[in-house]
C-alpha cells in the first residue's frame, strides 16, 4: 500500500493526471472518518473557472499548495529517516495519531506498523 498524502479538513484530494488530462484514475481516495466530500468533474471545473475567475484563482492558490506540500513530502523521504519524517508530520499534522489507524501512517512513513510503534514510544 502507497499512500501520497492525508487530506485534512478543507483539503482538496484527487489523481490530478486523471482530472487533468482525461485519463482513467489511478489513484483511490478512502475517507478513513466520516467526511463531506465534493466530486467536481474536470467540464464542470473548467466551467466554473471561465464564468467566475475568483474561483479560478482559488483552485489555483489550492493546486500550488498541494503541490508545495506534495514537494517538501519527497524531499522528506529522501533526506529524513524514519523518526525524523514522523516528527516532521506529528508537527504538521498534531491531531493525525488520533484520527487516523496507525497503519496507514506507518505506510505514509514508509514504516512497519512496529516501527511506528517504537518511534511513538521514544517521543
């Protein structure tokens, strides 16, 4: 299991090539709490932006967010082992050892389940 990101409250999530470029998905999206969720269609979008440009530029400012933070994500698994990249999403992401099952952030580190346990312990 891969998992790219956790999408926290007001986060936008979704396989970008898909939406972009008319492509079948190859990225699934699995709401782990209970979640509102909104399902914009690329024609739909693309509508939405030409009739009103402050939406436009919203979708924008939000893309360039993810993909900021998509960036520091690989920077951090390439330079950071593996206590060093939990602390960095603990200080992110406070809440997220409570919401979230703890092997689906094992495997966002790149972890065993144990592993996350022994970082968790040493805090």
């Amino acid at each position: 299991m891969h998992i790219l990101q956790f999408a926290t409250k007001t986060w936008w999530a979704s396989d970008y090539d898909a939406l972009h470029n008319n492509k079948k998905a190859t990225v699934n999206l699995d709401c782990v709490i209970d979640t509102n969720a909104l399902c914009l269609f690329s024609e739909d979008r693309e509508k939405v932006c030409k009739e009103i440009h402050e939406i436009e530029t919203f979708l924008r400012w939000r893309s360039n967010k993810g993909y900021i933070g998509l960036q520091k994500r690989i920077l951090s698994l390439l330079n950071n082992d593996a206590r060093s990249r939990y602390e960095q999403l603990m200080q992110q992401y406070p809440d997220l050892y409570n919401l979230v099952p703890k092997h689906l952030i094992a495997a966002y580190l790149g972890v065993s389940r144990e592993t996350l346990s022994r970082l968790y312990q040493v805090k």
